[in-house]
C-alpha cells in the first residue's frame, strides 16, 4: 500500500484579454468553484468599466492586471507562485462562448 504525502499543488488560473466584461467574471466564477483554483490572473491591455472592477471586488481570489506585456506578467506571476500549476483559460472559455462555437 503506498500512501502520497504530498500536498495537493496550488492551480493559477491565468487569461490574456481584450477586454474583461462581467460575463467573463462569471466564468471565472466557475472555473474556482469547478476547478478549485487557488488565485486567478486576468491580463488585460485596456483599463475594464467600474461595473466589472466592482463585480470583480466580490471575487477574492481575482486580481486584474492592466498590461500589454502578457509573456512578462506570466513569468513574473509564475516565478511568485513557484511549484503551483499553472493553468491557461482562452478567453471565449471564460465567457462560455465555446459551446457556442459548436453549432
């Protein structure tokens, strides 16, 4: 009988968008619940409406980064959460926009 020791690795969830609008932020909802993300990261290049930064202050584990650099946040994000697996989420992903892809 072998008995795993090791602690369950962290998930960061990391998405590069366009713009962040609310029905991203109930995919991101989702995702933590579903996936039992530890911290989600949210890139953007373009500042969101107040409307999404107030929804996105109901979200603990949420932060949005406003840059247009998304390789030099992954990397810094990545070296802070070191060992973590890191998991990237297309942005029609988010926004449930897949299923819809389908027809």
């Amino acid at each position: 009988m072998v008995i795993d020791n090791q602690m369950p690795t962290k998930k960061i969830l990391i998405s590069r968008l366009n713009r962040i609008g609310i029905v991203h932020l109930h995919g991101i909802e989702k995702y933590l619940d579903r996936d039992n993300i530890h911290k989600c990261f949210l890139i953007t290049s373009v500042a969101p409406h107040e409307n999404v930064y107030k929804y996105a202050e109901k979200i603990p584990s949420l932060e949005i980064i406003i840059s247009s650099d998304f390789a030099g946040v992954k990397k810094k994000i990545e070296e802070e959460y070191f060992g973590a697996k890191v998991v990237l989420v297309d942005a029609y992903h988010l926004a449930g926009r897949d299923g819809m892809l389908d027809a």
